[in-house]
C-alpha cells in the first residue's frame, strides 16, 4: 500500500469512529417574536435521535425591559425510548 492510501483508511476510520455513539439532532427549529413595548420571546424546539430513543426538548425565553418575570424561562424535555 501506498502512503496515500494508508492515510486514507486511518482518516476514514478515525471519523467513523468519532461517529459512533453521538447524538444525531435532526430537527431544529427557532422562532423569535418582539412586541411592540419591546418585550422578546425566543421558542425553540430541538429533536434529537439517537439508536435507543428520541428525545425533544423544548425552550421558552422571555426578555423584557427592565426586570424579568417569574416564569419567564422554561425548559421541558421529553424522552422517548425505541425498542
């Protein structure tokens, strides 16, 4: 075998191996709205898959002027296992 090749497979094995085991997020979707008395509100929703179960997690931001609210920060998460 040549150096190239040589070097070819050690690369294409490195990646398949930094492949394996990680999180596939495989939707993503944002959404920010702004009133007019300038409070923003930030929506994300991230679905993520991995071999064993799917997991969505969704996050609610609110930013006001000036102090913020109780409430105004949420985060809910839910799992769901594939077998």
């Amino acid at each position: 075998m040549n150096r190239f090749s040589l070097a070819s497979l050690a690369l294409a094995g490195f990646l398949g191996a930094a492949v394996v085991g990680c999180d596939n997020t495989t939707s993503e979707h944002k959404t920010v709205d702004k009133t007019p008395d300038g409070t923003t509100v930030t929506h994300k929703e991230t679905v993520k898959q991995d071999s064993n179960s799917t997991t969505v997690e969704k996050k609610t931001d609110v930013d006001r002027p000036g102090v913020d609210q109780p409430g105004d920060h949420t985060k809910t998460k839910t799992t769901v296992e594939t077998k």
